[in-house]
C-alpha cells in the first residue's frame, strides 16, 4: 500500500505541474489575443470582418481577413456588439459595356460621352495639297465650273481649320454634337493664259476665311460587345451649307465677259476663270449615314467605318462673274461620297496609345442640269492615317493625326491636334 501511495503521490504532483504549464499557456495565449485584437482594432479589421458578414455566410461565422489559430475559434463564438449592425460591402463591379479606348484617327470617335457628361473638343487642322483638281470633302472646288479660260498646271491648295465640337450623353449608349468649324483657305494655281500668247506660267492667288459648314451628329451603341466580340457604334451626321458656297464669290470672267470685251477698245480676254476669293463651305446640304465598330483583340484594338455622304442637289443655281453680273447654272449636284476605313491601335502604356489606319474615299463626278459637267469624273481620295493619344487625367487627352495622301486627288498631307475636354 505504501508503494502504491507513493506512486499515486508522484502522479498527482506530475499532474499538478502539467496544470500549471497549462494555465501558463492559456495566460500567454490570452495576452497574444489581447494583442491580436488591438492590432486589430487599430487596422479596423473587426469593422471590416462584420461588415463582410453578410457576404461570407456561406463560409461560417468567424471568418476574418487574417486568420489567427485558436484566437478566429475565440472570435468566432464570442458575440458581437448590439448596437453595430451586420451589412455587405458594396456591391459587384458592373461589367463594362463601352468601347475600349483608342487613339482616334477617324473623324468620327468610338467610345461614347457618357450618360449626362459633357465633352467640348477644341481643334485644329493644318492640310495642303498640290494638284491639278481639288476635291475636299466638306469643302469642294468644284472641277470644269471654276476653271476656264486658263490652262491650269498646278493647284497648291493650304487649309487651316479651326474646330470646335460639343457632345452630350443624352443616355449611356447614345451621345449628340454638334461642330462649328472656322476656315481659311489659300490657293496658288500655276497656269498659263489661253489666247493671250503668253509662253511663260503664272500664278494666281485667292484666299478665302469664315465660318464653315456646321455639322450636327447622332451616334448610338448598337451592341453590348466584349473581349473577342465587336462593338458597334451607328451614326447619322447632317452637314448644313452655313459657309460661304463656291457660287457666292466672284469668279474671274469666263466666256461671258470675253464676249462682253470683244470690239471694245482698251479691254483684253484676260479671263482666268477661277473665284477671286475661296469659298469655305461646298455649298449644299448633306447626309452621311453610317456604322462604327471596334474589335479588341489583346494587346490590341481593330477598327474602322463605313458611310455614305449623299449631298442633296440644288437648282436655280447662280453664280457671280466678274463685269458681267450672275450667270445662271439651273441644277447642279456634287458627287456623292462612299468611305470605308480600318484602323489599329496599341495601348503602350496607361497614358500614351498610338494608332495606325487607312481611309479610302469614292467620289462621284459633278452634275449640271442632270448630265456629268465636262472635265468632271470620279475620284478615288486614299489616306494613310497614322496617330498618337496622350491621356492628361480621366478628363484631358491630346491627339494627334497625320494623314499622307496616297493617290493623285488626295491632299499631300493633313496633321490634326484635338483636345477633348470632359465636364
């Protein structure tokens, strides 16, 4: 008996001591707690915990953002204050249905204002072009009208325009501009006059400034699209005939006045022709319908348009001669324009993107009372567009184009700088 009380004796004092280390563990781990949860506390992790509740249920209660063993247990079963209350954070990212954006080189934009935003987009335009028929669309120089008793060799023609288009998201997939435009133009024509005996080439200058044709677009978002699924963008411009038209000014005599100055003493056939000062509008009202798209494809954006200018026909048509008043024209109509574009453009970082594309333009001839003017065909206008964006904040961007013509009629060169501002 004696042996067996000794040995219950040295197990209970084993026992003991294993208390002991016991309650010294639980004092250690209740400090680590205190700490735990004052750090806690500091970070506002236990706010963040409770309001995450409520979307983490599924998960069981207790779950916490830095999990701690034996302490989440603790956490978990010990209750929560009444007078916090238990919600979800926020809610789930809408997904985004715009258009990503790219440097724009087209005239039209992609990526639409958003709903109640308002973007005022200051720019300008430099262009020269150096041929023997000028067809600007927008701005046309009507070909066999205006040219007469000369026999033109070359047509140097530099535009300036300065712009400015405001556009407001009247919804989330459907924006409104309008655009005013101011023009001065400059022509040299190097020619040489016809039944003068001259033998060398002259030049004649004419320039011409003010507002231009003021434009008015619709665009609309047809599609929800999405990586590997286009967007499509549909769009209505209607372009008035607020600039000076090529039948306002004051053209250079044609065959009227050498008619006129035959047999006359002190008068010569000098008629050139051309307008003595240029115009800055074309002079008719027109309709361009057409369709935008963008297809991402990482780590690049494709793009491109197509549209259809129709310019309405006018009759009663007159223009101005010099020394011998108006001259009636009767029914006359520009040639109608079919565009198609393609483009693409890399994003190089989250500020700057650059942009490659083509534009090809068909324009039809020039019609006086229903039959093509004389002179008068079709053009093919080809642009190698190439372009750059520097995004200032999620308000200001710089962009930048220059087109290089490719064909005969097209202009030379074309640098455009634009500055959309949103509000």
């Amino acid at each position: 008996m004696t042996e067996q009380g000794e040995r219950i004796d040295a197990m209970r004092s084993q026992i003991s001591a294993q208390i002991e280390q016991l309650d010294v563990m639980k004092r250690a781990l209740a400090a680590q707690e205190a700490d735990y949860r004052a750090l806690r506390h500091a970070v506002g992790m236990d706010v963040l915990d409770k309001q995450r509740a409520g979307s983490v249920a599924a998960a069981g209660p207790g779950v916490s953002a830095l999990p701690m063993p034996a302490a989440a247990e603790l956490a978990a079963s010990a209750p929560e204050p009444a007078d916090t209350p238990t919600k979800p954070v926020g809610q789930a990212p809408q997904p985004d249905t715009r258009p990503p954006e790219v440097a724009p080189i087209f005239e039209q934009p992609g990526v639409l204002t958003p709903k109640g935003k308002w973007v005022f987009e200051p720019a300008y335009q430099f262009g020269y072009s150096s041929v023997n028929r000028v067809d600007l669309i927008g701005y046309t120089v009507i070909p066999a009208i205006l040219i007469g008793l000369i026999d033109a060799r070359q047509v140097k023609t530099t535009t300036q325009t300065g712009a400015l288009a405001v556009r407001y998201g009247l919804t989330s997939r459907l924006e409104l501009e309008v655009r005013v435009p101011y023009v001065y133009t400059h022509t040299d024509t190097i020619s040489r006059e016809l039944f003068t005996g001259s033998a060398t080439d002259r030049a004649f200058a004419a320039s011409g400034s003010g507002i231009g044709d003021v434009e008015a677009t619709a665009r609309y978002q047809l599609n929800v699209g999405g990586p590997d699924k286009a967007f499509y963008v549909g769009w209505l411009r209607f372009k008035s005939r607020t600039g000076k038209d090529p039948f306002e000014v004051t053209t250079d005599c044609v065959q009227r006045c050498v008619e006129n100055v035959i047999g006359q003493p002190g008068l010569e056939a000098t008629g050139t022709g051309l307008p003595l000062t240029l115009p800055t509008g074309s002079g008719f009202y027109s309709l361009q319908p057409g369709v935008t798209w963008l297809y991402p494809s990482d780590p690049a954006v494709f793009f491109g348009n197509v549209s259809y200018l129709y310019n309405f026909p006018r009759d009663n048509v007159t223009r101005n001669l010099l020394l011998s008043g108006k001259e009636n024209l009767g029914k006359v109509q520009v040639g109608n324009v079919a565009d198609i574009s393609i483009g693409m453009g890399l994003g190089l970082n989250e500020k700057a993107s650059i942009s490659i594309g083509y534009d090809q333009s068909w324009v039809g001839p020039t019609k006086q009372n229903n039959k093509t003017v004389p002179g008068s065909s079709k053009y093919v206008l080809g642009t190698l567009l190439l372009g750059g964006s520097w995004r200032f904040n999620e308000k200001r961007t710089l962009n930048f184009t220059l087109g290089i013509g490719v064909t005969r009629d097209t202009p030379d060169a074309t640098v455009t700088v634009r500055v959309p501002m949103m509000y």
